[in-house]
C-alpha cells in the first residue's frame, strides 16, 4: 500500500532531492507531499521530476514558521493522514555572536526550531492515534557538536536534538519512530542561502583579532565545502534506508568523517580535548595567536 510522505523545504537542496527519489519510485510506493515556504519556487522540482507524477507528487505551500500553513497543508492532504513526516527546512546563520541582531536570532530559532516543533506537533496527534508513523529529521553536525560563529545555528540544532531524542523515549509506546539523519557538509543552496555576517562593513564593531579568525574560519569552511561536501544523492540514500528499516534507531550518521570529532566529546567529559580539537582544526591555517 502507498506511503504519504510529506516533507517540508522541497525547493531545494535536501528536501528537493528526497522529493523527487520518493515520487519517483517506479512501483509508486509513496505518495510525497513535497512542501516549501514560496510556491514560486516549485519549477526546479518540476523540472527535476522529468514528466509528470500525478499519483506520486502534489506540491503545497507550507511555512514551518506559520501555523495557519502547517494546518491547511495537512487539510489538503487527501488520504486524511501522514505515514512518514520529514521535518527538514531549515536555514543557517554564521557570524561572530555579538553581530547577530535580535531578530536574526528569533528568525533561526522560528524556522529551524519552532518550525521544526510546530510540525511535529500538528501530525502527531493522528500517528499516536493510529499506533503508527515515522518522523525523520534533517539534523547536523552542528547539532552534535560546537562551531565557532555558528552559536545560534548550533544552538537551534542542538535543540533539535533535545527535542527528538526525548519524544523518541515517549513514543515507544506508540510505535511511531523518531530519526535524525546527521549531516555534514552537503552539496545544497544551504551556505548561499544562510545569514552571514560580512567582516569590515562597518555595521557592526568587532574586534580585529575575531575578525580576522572569522575571516580564518570562512576560508576553512570554503575548503571543507570544496573537499568533504556530500551530494544529495548520498543524503537521501540514508533517509531511504531509515525509511525501509522495520525498526529504525534514533539517529543515523550520513558519513563516517564526523565520528572521531563526536566521539572526542565522550572520551573527554569535561569537553577541553573536543574544544582543542576543532579550534585546531579551523584556526590552525590561520592566525599564529588563535589559541590566547
Ligand atoms: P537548502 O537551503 O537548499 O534547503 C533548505 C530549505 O528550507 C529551502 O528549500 C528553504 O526554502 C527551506 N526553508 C527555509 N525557511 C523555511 C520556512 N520558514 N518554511 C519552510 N521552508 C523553509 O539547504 P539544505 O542543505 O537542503 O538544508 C536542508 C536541511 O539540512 C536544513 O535543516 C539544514 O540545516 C540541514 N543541513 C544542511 C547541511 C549542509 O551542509 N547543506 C549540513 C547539515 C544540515
């Protein structure tokens, strides 16, 4: 029997990518109800669909910061209920933390937090009811572990974490399973679309010994971008896995590279190996001073 999924963030990057494999299945084994903010910008999923889908895909508008849209987007969903929920917008925000505006921050914490929560809280009801469901969540691993000027992101995705990892407790009661697909850097819009502060606009004053790690921190994650980025392919190669796994477990890692530095937390727990690691890793091509 068909499988509804519905997924929020298709415009682009993994949401789009997930969309497209899932209708696409030649036995037609999942209806997707492929979500985004902007119904504007359906034409790159179209055009990635190759052909029409009738019976496989439906797009519809769905703001996970907007509570009316998350409702109506379920009341248009015509077989009456979700089997796998994929809460995967999100957006980033880099800069040093005394730049980042109040706003800026509520603006991050609405969509990959709250939009996050507010999704899972309107499709849950229905799966508890029916003793089933699978609710996969793009996470990352800037929700595992620290970055520098990604404090608010990794505040917002830590969250997450927080979030899934407890409703997973509760909800083996209700068979209704909880996954996080961990991801690393992925080949997506995510870095062009995210908030960045620009270092010497002058808008906001930042000393020049964390301007100038910022500008060390830019680069290294250009380079880490160019030389470890995931295609989506890969991504969504895991997510089908979790989805066609009887019994799937609360988290999957979609690359083994970011194992070490996570697991560092564990092996110190006072935390100051992992924090002397990854301020290795991204200062050291830098600044000879990074580590005053
Ligand atoms: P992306 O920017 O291509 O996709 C994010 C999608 O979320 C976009 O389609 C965007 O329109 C949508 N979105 C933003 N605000 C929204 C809102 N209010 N309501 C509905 N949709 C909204 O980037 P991506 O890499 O595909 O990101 C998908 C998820 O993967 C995000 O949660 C991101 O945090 C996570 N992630 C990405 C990376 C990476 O390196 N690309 C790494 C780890 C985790």
């Amino acid at each position: 029997e068909q499988k509804v999924v519905l997924i929020t963030g298709c415009s682009s990057g993994i949401g789009l990518s997930l969309a497209v494999h899932l209708a696409s299945e030649p036995s037609k084994a999942y209806k997707v109800y492929a979500t985004m903010r902007n119904l504007d910008k359906k034409q790159r999923l179209l055009e990635s669909m190759r052909g029409l889908h009738k019976e496989t895909l439906a797009i519809l508008q769905m703001d996970v910061t907007d509570q009316h849209s998350i409702l109506s987007a379920r009341d248009s969903i015509s077989e009456g209920s979700v089997d796998i929920l994929v809460c995967n917008a999100g957006v980033g925000l880099m800069g040093p933390l005394e730049t980042q505006s109040e706003d800026t921050m509520r603006g991050i914490l609405d969509v990959n937090l709250l939009g996050t929560i507010r999704t899972i809280q309107t499709f849950l009801p229905d799966m508890k009811r029916r003793r089933t469901g699978r609710i996969l969540v793009t996470g990352s691993m800037g929700g595992l572990q620290g970055l520098p000027f990604n404090e608010v992101y990794c505040a917002s995705k830590f969250a997450v974490e927080g979030t899934c990892e407890s409703l997973a407790i509760l909800l083996q009661h209700f068979n209704v399973h909880v996954s996080l697909i961990e991801c690393g850097p992925v080949n997506t819009d995510f870095l062009r679309n995210l908030t960045k502060t620009e270092v010497g606009d002058g808008s906001v004053e930042v000393d020049a010994h964390t301007r100038s790690l910022y500008e060390t921190y830019l680069h290294h994650c250009q380079t880490v971008f160019q030389n470890a980025a995931q295609d989506t392919d890969d991504i969504v190669k895991v997510f089908l896995e979790v989805i066609r796994c009887p019994c799937p477990g609360l988290r999957y890692y979609t690359s083994s590279a970011m194992l070490p530095l996570s697991s560092l937390k564990l092996t110190a727990h006072d935390g100051s190996q992992y924090v002397r690691a990854m301020g290795k890793l991204v200062f050291s091509a830098g600044s000879t001073d990074s580590q005053n």
